[in-house]
C-alpha cells in the first residue's frame, strides 16, 4: 500500500527537513522513533499538533505516537529551558536521598518537576533511572551526571548553571 502524502502542519521550512527524512524511510510506521528525533531536533519539543502530523504521515494511531513520545524520557511534550537539571529516581537513588533533593531543587528554583522557569533558564525532570545507581543519589545537569549528593550539593552544582534571584 503506497502511502498517501499529508499536507505539511504549516510552510515552516522544519517541516520540509523532516518530511524529507520520513520520506528517506518510506513513510513506514517503522520509523516512529527516528520521526520524533527529527521533530524534536528541530522545534526543540513535540507539541500535539505535531504528533497529529506525525500519525497521519506514518500511519499509525496517534495513541501509539503519544504513548512512544511519551514512554522515553528523552521526548518532552513541552519546550524546554536554556539548561536542564534531571533528577534519578530510580531505587537506589530514591533510598539515598533522591527526594529530598528533587524537594530542595524545587524550592531552590521556585518550580516542580516538570516545569521550567519563567525566564526559560531552567527545565527541572525526574526519571524513572539513569542508570548510575553506583553514584547515587544521582542528577543530570546539562547531560552531565552527578553523583553522592547531598541536597545542599545538588543546590551548589545548580548555581553554576542558573542564576535564581
């Protein structure tokens, strides 16, 4: 079955880049994930109408296309500040203090996980796990993992990256 090509969301040259790319892999519900990357890459968030898009063109019910952009943290659904700060809360973190430090970053920079500063210096996450529970309690500054924090040292290593009033 040929696939029928859908209309681009808007003339957003973006959108030619990554339809370019949908075409290169044939339009196949198979390349999902790659689609994502693409529109992430190039927005810097998937946004509904976007993941809409991204059903039409492969096919694929948009509960799936939620469900994928949704399962993976490295897909945000909103846009994202100049810097991010991840906090692990996978077990072995959780039981040395992951909490307690997402608690302090939050009242450090006045938002929730999830949320990013007004000013869009700072996005604060959680994860299920990074991965490094040999380290932790883990944070994720930047792309650049932290281990054996203490609340007060999660604080101290976020001050080199944001600047809160």
């Amino acid at each position: 079955m040929k696939a029928q090509k859908i209309a681009l969301p808007s003339a957003d040259k973006r959108w030619k880049i990554i339809d370019t790319k949908m075409r290169k892999l044939g339009y196949e519900p198979q390349a999902l994930i790659e689609t994502l990357h693409a529109v992430q890459e190039a927005f810097g968030f998937l946004e509904t109408d976007a993941l809409k898009w991204v059903s039409k063109s492969l096919r694929v019910p948009a509960s799936k296309v939620y469900g994928v952009a949704t399962f993976y943290n490295l897909f945000k659904l909103k846009p994202q500040g100049k810097h991010n700060c991840v906090v692990c809360l996978g077990t072995a973190c959780y039981v040395k203090g992951a909490a307690k430090i997402l608690e302090a970053i939050e009242q450090f920079t006045s938002i929730k996980s999830g949320e990013t500063t007004g000013d869009k210096e700072l996005s604060l996450l959680t994860a299920r796990c990074i991965g490094a529970c040999g380290i932790a309690p883990a944070v994720v500054y930047d792309g650049s993992p932290a281990g054996r924090l203490s609340p007060e040292g999660a604080i101290e290593k976020l001050k080199g990256y944001i600047h809160v009033a």
